[in-house]
C-alpha cells in the first residue's frame, strides 16, 4: 500500500519542483546589467508613440470574459457530440439543459451590455 503512495509523492514533488527549473537557470544566466535601452517600453518590437499607460474601458474586459466562457464551453460539446451514438436519450436531454443554462448566460451578458463595444 505505501508503494503505491510513493508514486504519487514523487510525482507530487517532481510537479512543485519542476516550474522552479526555467526560473532557477533564467536568474543564473540572464544579464545583470540594466541600461536604458533594456529597460525601455516597447510594442512588438518597436517604440512607444505617447504614454504607454493607457487604460481601458471595462467592456473590453467583460467582452473578452464572456468570449472566453462560451469559447470553452463549446469544447465541452464537442466530445459528447463524438460519443453521442453509445450515450442515448437521457445524454441528449442532459446536453439541452446545458445550452439552456448557456443560452440563459448569454442573455443575461446582453441585457448587461456586456456585448456592447461603444
């Protein structure tokens, strides 16, 4: 029994430890010289034109939220859709109770105006 623990505490370890890797070998051979061109603002490869500062209206946030939510939950549709042939009736009702909650959703972010862009 504790051989199988040992598994998934070596694993757990190998998962805390390994995201500290990139960052270790980053801090160990990344210049320390700062100078005013390393630290400059820049878009894409070229120069500022103006305060780089620049904020944004929150609709923006809200749309991109709401884009994300529906974005995911069509993957969902997806694998039931590939294996709908072997789930029967009571999978196909389950799936219209899940576009109604989706429907419900999107009308609810309309009526907010969260899919206005002014």
């Amino acid at each position: 029994m504790l051989q199988d623990f040992t598994y998934v505490g070596l694993m757990t370890v190998i998962a805390v430890i390994f995201p500290f890797i990139p960052i270790a070998i980053v801090m160990l051979l990344s210049p320390k010289k700062p100078g005013p061109v390393k630290n400059a603002t820049y878009e894409c490869g070229l120069e500022t034109t103006g305060n780089s500062w620049i904020q944004f209206r929150v609709q923006y946030y809200l749309y991109a939220l709401v884009f994300v939510i529906f974005d995911i939950e069509t993957v969902f549709l997806y694998p039931w859709a590939v294996s709908y042939g072997g789930l029967g009736f009571f999978a196909l009702l389950e799936m219209f109770v899940f576009l109604g909650i989706l429907v419900v959703g999107l009308v609810y972010a309309w009526r907010k105006g969260a899919l206005e862009w002014v």
